[in-house]
C-alpha cells in the first residue's frame, strides 16, 4: 500500500507513565501537588504554581526520558497499528528532545515512520490522517472537530471526553481490542 492512512500517537501517558514521572518534579517544586489519581483537570498545577515553573518541571522530566521504561503493550499496539497506518509519533515538547525520543523509542524497539515535536499537535491534522491516539482533552477534542477517530487511554484528567466519539480503554491492549471490533462492524 503506498498511500497508507497516518496515525498520530502521542508519547507522554500514552506510550508510558509520565505522570508519574511529571509528579516527581512537580514535587520538587510544590510538597503539596496530588498525586496524579487526583489530578482531574488537565490544568490542575495552576493552583500549586506558575505556568513557568510547570513548564520547567515538564522539561526535566523529558531530560530522564531514556530511564523510563515504555507500558508493557506499547509495542505490540505501535506493531498492530503500523499494518494498516503510517506511525507518525508526536509529542508535545521542546525541539531539543526530538534525538532523546527517537533514542527512547529505538531502545524500546517501538515502531514508527516518522516523529515529530511540536506544540500543537493538530497543525499535523490532514486529510491522511485518519487515526489519533492522545490523552490530552484538547487534541481529542480537535480530532473530532476535524472528523478524525481518536482513542486514548482513560484518566481523571480526560475521562469528561469518554461521553463524546472518544474511544477510551484502560490501557493500549483495550484501546486496540475496541478498535478492532469496531472496524469489524463497519467492515474495514
Ligand atoms: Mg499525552
């Protein structure tokens, strides 16, 4: 197939835990910052500290990211999808960590054809794309907008879009499972 369809997949609390990580340095700058079960709106730092210093914590964590380790189906799901889509990974982060994130995927084997970093993932959004894998509620929300399929992993901060065309699994083994049942219904 030489004109694949483009699937975007995100990195952070897709491909792994970075909450948890995040936590870490958020930490270091606020005692009081909850843990991330708690964290259930996607600005949820706002009340802890500045956008400046959630945005340096954001880069120290992305500086460790070749000591985590991907979710255990990360690969298979990169795999499943790259039979029918053309990976197109992005991550919403500095410019300087683009060698680092290619670096963390090929040390994990995690399949892809292209990765890009970018500050907003929908100016990626084109008629080719036509799968989105992203836990942020914005670029869920601007997949729909735009008519493209979007799933993600469920958490507090995105669960408010499970009730809209997201398809939403515990982990990426589920998120593929629901996928593929609904092509089967509709006979792709
Ligand atoms: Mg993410």
């Amino acid at each position: 197939m030489v004109n694949k369809p483009v699937v975007i997949v995100d990195v952070d609390n897709t491909l792994f835990d970075y909450a948890a990580e995040l936590h870490k340095e958020l930490c270091k700058v606020c005692k009081d910052i909850p843990t991330p079960e708690n964290w259930n709106d996607w600005n949820f730092y706002t009340k802890y500290m500045s956008k400046k210093q959630f945005f340096e914590a954001v880069g120290r964590a992305h500086e460790r990211q070749m000591d985590f380790k991907p979710f255990e189906d990360a690969k298979e799901f990169l795999v499943c999808l790259s039979k029918s889509y053309r990976v197109c990974v992005a991550s919403h982060r500095e410019n300087r960590f683009l060698d680092v994130t290619k670096n963390w995927l090929d040390k994990y084997e995690l399949y892809y054809d292209e990765v890009c970093v970018l500050p907003d993932k929908s100016k990626l959004f084109n008629k080719m794309v036509k799968l989105v894998v992203d836990d942020s509620p914005h670029i869920i929300q601007e997949a729909e907008k735009n008519s493209i399929r979007v799933c993600a992993i469920s958490y507090p901060w995105n669960r408010v879009m499970s009730g809209n065309g997201c398809i939403m699994g515990n982990s990426l083994s589920e998120v593929y499972s629901k996928l593929e049942s609904l092509d089967e219904k509709e006979g792709n």
